[in-house]
C-alpha cells in the first residue's frame, strides 16, 4: 500500500529492527480497537525496510527514515547515541511529508487496550488534543528522580528559557504525545530558520522533543490549546511495574483511563516483551534475588510461628 497523503490524523510509529516483536504486539491491538480505521505510519530506517514490509495493508503504511527527512546523523549530538536523535528528528520533521496535518507518536512497546476513534485525539476537524502535564509522575517516582530527574528539569529549563516562557509551572510531555502540522511548521520558521539550527541542533540544546514542541507552543499559541492528560498509561521503571502487578492491576483497570499501556522496553526487554497483569510469580522471578526471596521467606515463616504461638496462648492481638 502507498503512503496516503494529507490526512487529518494519522499515527506516526519510529522503529527499527530490534523492536521488531514489539511492534507486532502492538500492531494486534491497533487493528482490534481502532473503530475508524486511523491510518498508522511505520518509518524505519531504509536497512530494516524488509522487515516490516509484510505490515502494510489497508490502515498501515510502511517508509524509510531517510524519507522523512535529510537531517539524520551519523554521529552523537551532545552525547547521546544517534540512533536515539535519529528517532526524535524523524518524529519532529515527519509533518514535512504532507501525509498528515496532526499526528500521534507511538512507541514500539506501547500496546494498545481499549476502542479508540478519532475523538481522542482531536479537539474538533482541525485542532489536536495537546498532551499536556506538570511531571509530576517522574518528579516523584524514586528510581526516575535519582537518575534522570535533575538532568531532565535542567534541560526542560533550557526549552524554556529560549522559546521565551517565563518561570512557571511548566506544562511538558514526556511520550505519546500529538503534534499538529501548524505548530511544527510555525516552530520552523519562527524558531529554528531565525536562528540556523537544524533538527539535530534544536536537539543538541535539549533533547526532548515532546517538551520542544509544547513548551513553544504555550509560549507562541499558535494553535488553540486544549489539554489531555496522557493517553497513554507509562510504565517508567522496574519498581514501578512490580508495584503494579503486586496491586492486581489488571488491563481492564488501566482501560478506564488509559487507551493504552507502555512498559519501557529500556529495562523490560532483558526478560521479554513484558506486559501489564502478568502473572505475580513472573514478576517476582525478574525482579526479586534469590537472596531477598530466601530473606523473606524467612520472615515470613518466623511470623507465622509467632501467630502460631499466640492462639495457642489466647492472644488476639496479632
């Protein structure tokens, strides 16, 4: 199938071969709760194109990264991999193709729960939804904070200062997020052209794309902006998917507010494609140590011994 061009919205899916598994997980949900046929985009680099052909069909579409844009690099920019700057230039030149006026990124391990149309995404026949939130979930989740928060907030600072938001609470996103043609292409010419920088040299400043886009955006409102939470459910860290599974939390429960669920494949592809409301055992068998398992075995077995004791003593108080 031929890539359509001009679409209201579209889904936008950057990957590459070592997300292969993932993107057939997810392909499986998009076909089963996608109610008016979304288009979805792959782009892949060139190399890899083989791989996810066999995809394409009547709402999936299939092109190279080097199509999308001239601007890849070969090299690190401010010392991150390029493969990671290649995916984050590709989502934020991807309008430049003229196949979509809005569209939502996707992230290979994202997996799709519930029946969606177009009205989660779109305010009205032209505007997005524009996801939007304080970070607090990173803020305050303690593995993200003590690795990644303080060199995000400075960088997310660094957006701020030079798109010309004043110190504020600051509205970001950090996944999953909607673009709109208007405001990429007004972040272009009014941001980036004035001042000579390319994709990858928007990105050497700071290298959040997500927060790039709605960090200009409420400082340029080129677009009227009406706020969603995420829609999609991020799972940043292993604790983070313990915690979850040891609560019961199940598909169905995350369906409620959430169209979708993601557990980031950077630390979950060690064991797998791992899922939301897998069964306790798996978890625990990626998670715990033998040590720790032997430790709370122990404790386990020592408190049951004393609440042995004490019925047999009359007491009611354990």
């Amino acid at each position: 199938m031929s890539v359509p061009l001009d679409c209201r919205f579209a889904f936008l899916l950057k990957t590459y071969e070592g997300d292969l598994d993932y993107v057939e997980r997810l392909l499986v949900s998009f076909h089963r709760h996608n109610l008016d046929d979304l288009q979805l985009v792959i782009s892949c680099p060139e190399r890899d194109r083989r791989l996810f052909d066999r995809f394409a069909g009547e709402t999936v579409s299939v092109m190279n990264d080097e199509d999308v844009t001239n601007q890849l690099v070969v090299v690190e920019v401010a010392g991150i991999r390029p493969g990671y700057i290649n995916q984050e230039i590709v989502k934020l030149a991807f309008w430049e193709t003229g196949i979509a006026r809005n569209y939502m990124c996707l992230d290979s391990d994202g997996v799709f729960l519930r029946d969606f149309d177009i009205s989660e995404f779109m305010f009205d026949e032209e505007t997005p939804y524009t996801v939007m939130f304080e970070d607090n979930e990173l803020r305050t989740d303690v593995d993200y904070f003590e690795t990644h928060w303080r060199a995000r907030s400075d960088a997310l600072d660094r957006i701020r200062i030079e798109v010309g938001l004043p110190p504020q609470p600051l509205l970001t996103c950090h996944g999953f997020g909607i673009f709109s043609s208007l405001v990429l292409r007004a972040f272009r010419d009014e941001f980036m052209t004035p001042r000579g920088l390319s994709y990858s040299g928007v990105l050497a400043i700071s290298p959040y794309e997500f927060s790039w886009y709605t960090l200009f955006l409420q400082a340029r409102e080129t677009i009227d902006i009406h706020p969603r939470e995420s829609l999609f459910r991020y799972v940043h860290t292993p604790r983070q998917h313990f915690i979850m599974t040891l609560s019961g939390v199940t598909h169905d429960d995350l369906a409620r507010g959430y169209i979708g669920v993601t557990v980031n494949s950077n630390f979950s592809r060690d064991f797998g494609l791992a899922e939301t409301g897998e069964p306790l055992h798996d978890v625990l068998a990626r998670y715990v140590s033998f040590k720790d398992l032997g430790r709370a075995v122990v404790v386990r077995t020592a408190l049951g011994m004393r609440l042995a004791i004490a019925k047999t003593r009359g007491r009611s108080d354990w």
